[in-house]
C-alpha cells in the first residue's frame, strides 16, 4: 500500500473516531459523567412520565413534586432517538443516615433477608418509576449531550446545597463545610429554645401547636425520629423563616415544617416590648 493511501485511511479513521464517552450511546455518556447512575434532578416534579427542554424547562405540564421522593433518580436505560434523550429511571426515595451524615436511599434499608412486610416495601419502592424525555436541537452534536444533562442534572462535583430547596440550605452548607455564623437581621435575638434565655429577654411562649402529619412514604418505610428545626418567631408571635438543622427525610421534614409555621407564641419581651428572637425546635415522629 503507497505512502498517500496509508495517510488517507489514517485521517479517515481520525475524523470517524468518536471518544467513547461521547459515541452517540446515553448510557455510555451517563456511565461516563455519572458513574453510579444515580442522578439528581435539578427541579423537582412528580408523576412517572417526564417531558423536558434541554434547560430543564418542562415541556408538557407536571405536579411539583418534593425533595424527598422526586429529587434523585437510578437510570435503568437510556437511549437517544433523533433529538430525543429518553431515561427510563427508578425514584429514590431519600431517607437521612444520622451516623454517616447525609440523605440515602431507602431501597438500601432493607435488609437481606427480608420478612414479608420488608419485601412489601422493597417491592413498593422498585415500582417508583420514571420516564424523562429531553429535547435537543435539531441534529445534535454528540458532545452537547453532557451539557444538557448538567443543565437538566445536578453536575458531578457540584454541591447539593445548589439546588435543594431553601429550607435545607443551612443545613447543607454546614455540612459541605461552607457554613459561616448566621447573622440574624436586625432586631433578632437568638435563644437555644423556646424556654431559655438570653439576658434581659423573656422567651416566647407557645399558645397554638399544630402537631404534624405523617407523610405515606415514612409511614410505610416506619420510619420514625425527631426533625430539629430553627426558626425565627418575630414580634407579633409569628413563626418566620423555618430552617432544617437536623433532617429525617422520607418528606417528614416537609411535615414538619408545614406544622411549625402554623404555631402560634406569645412574642419574647425585652425591656417591656415584644421582641423577635431565633430559636430551635425538636418534631418528634412516632409510629404508635
């Protein structure tokens, strides 16, 4: 074979050859990008069928759905036809490991060996399942593919407090170790409880409790424990801003939070007038 035929063939091969990431196979892009398959959705919506822009915008409309149930997916199978990325998925369902200090997935609780409830819920939490179409442009260039799915996904490395909801935004970002001292507004003393004091301050006093629901997915998991919230209760005896400093997950901290806001106090007082102050709160969770 001559010398020009061998240059040609060599840079045919080279503009043929595609990295292997990008091969025009989804599932070898998210393998690539997302090892472990389990990708988290950067707005949160309910429902089984997904259909998306490539910025995440919805396409078709779907219910919001909630940090715990609808936020993270494990990819099954994912393909790509014409301009549309398809990812077949199974919903996590997120619980919070107190000891390893973050949000894991439910299906991961069941034990080995399982009795016959455990396998009710396994079987349960395995038929949580999603598909999520996403459009491209017109002939799309393997290579934009990642680009879309960072936009759609939460990319690799990228914190998680980026795109929790607000509520947990303290809590992640102690926990990434991007946490400074919370300055409260002007005019807000902080209390370690609601029956503590600070100086001169007298402590709110609580008149009004709601007690909280327990959310379906807690309830048939059993999942039980005590949510600490802190929250500021300002001058007229109202609850504001609601912070998650210790997670249960399973949407009990959603529970918790939609009682606590409807508590009512008798505002603290410092020097004779009514004052708002910071404070913290346990919700306890029971299965009886």
């Amino acid at each position: 074979m001559n010398r020009n035929r061998i240059v040609f063939l060599v840079g045919l091969l080279v503009c043929l050859w595609v990295p292997p990431a990008f091969a025009g196979n989804l599932d070898n892009v998210i393998a690539s990008e997302y090892p472990d398959k389990i990708l988290t959705m950067r707005h949160f919506y309910s429902g089984d069928r997904l259909h998306l822009y490539g910025d995440g915008a919805l396409v078709d409309d779907a219910p919001a759905g909630t940090w715990a149930s609808d936020a993270q997916i494990e990819v099954r199978d994912a393909s790509q036809t014409g301009s549309v990325l398809t990812i077949k998925a199974r919903r996590i369902y997120q619980v919070y490991d107190s000891k390893r200090n973050q949000f894991v997935d439910a299906l991961t609780l069941i034990p080995i060996n399982p009795d016959k409830r455990e396998r009710e819920v396994e079987k349960a939490l395995k038929k949580q399942q999603v598909e999520i179409r996403i459009e491209m442009p017109p002939n799309p260039d393997p290579k934009e593919i990642p680009e879309t799915l960072h936009a759609v996904f939460l990319a690799p490395d990228e914190p998680m407090g980026n795109i929790a909801p607000p509520y947990y935004r303290d809590f992640f970002a102690k926990r990434d170790g991007r946490s400074k001292a919370q300055e409260l507004p002007p005019g807000v003393f902080r209390l370690a409880s609601v029956g503590s004091k600070a100086g001169d301050i007298t402590p709110p006093h609580q008149t009004t409790r709601t007690d909280p629901e327990y959310s379906d997915m807690a309830r048939q998991l059993k999942w039980q424990g005590t949510a600490v919230l802190s929250l500021v209760v300002d001058a007229s005896g109202s609850v504001q801003n609601v912070q998650v400093t210790q997670p249960l997950g399973a949407g009990l901290d959603e529970k918790a939070i939609a009682a606590v806001s409807r508590w009512k106090f008798d505002p603290a007082m410092k020097d004779g007038k009514p004052v708002a102050v910071a404070i913290a709160v346990e919700v306890d969770f029971r299965i009886h």
